[in-house]
C-alpha cells in the first residue's frame, strides 16, 4: 500500500503525460478509463493502491479531473 500524498503527486503528473501524448481529438473530453487502462499498461497502476475513506479510485479520478480541468464533470 502507497501513500496517499505520493499518490496523488504520482498521478496529477502521469496524467499531464498521458493527456501531451493524446492526439488533438481526444482532448477534449479526456477519458478516465482510458487513462487507467493506460496506467495499468504502463506499469504504474500501483498508484491506485492507496487508503482513503472516499475510495482510491475516487480520490484518483478526483485528481485526473482535477489536473485537466474536468471538474464540470462531478
């Protein structure tokens, strides 16, 4: 199990990475799932293995939101 904190460092910045990679069309309503398939691809799904009262998966999606401006979304 990972820390919390870490975690989110971990994911805010996997997912500018991800979003730079995408192409032009699949910005504009980048894709949660998309992103955890992606984590998971790429060897980092261990960044969702953390402790929180919300759920981790919450927490994370929370995050990607967050970090790409989809807000609105919740």
């Amino acid at each position: 199990m990972n820390k919390k904190s870490e975690c989110e460092q971990a994911i805010r910045s996997l997912a500018r990475e991800w979003f730079e990679a995408l192409p032009d069309a699949a910005r504009e309503h980048p894709s949660w799932s998309a992103f955890k398939t992606w984590l998971g691809e790429k060897h980092y799904s261990n960044y969702l293995d953390f402790r929180s009262v919300a759920g981790a998966d919450y927490d994370a999606e929370a995050w990607f939101d967050d970090e790409l401006g989809q807000n609105w979304r919740r």
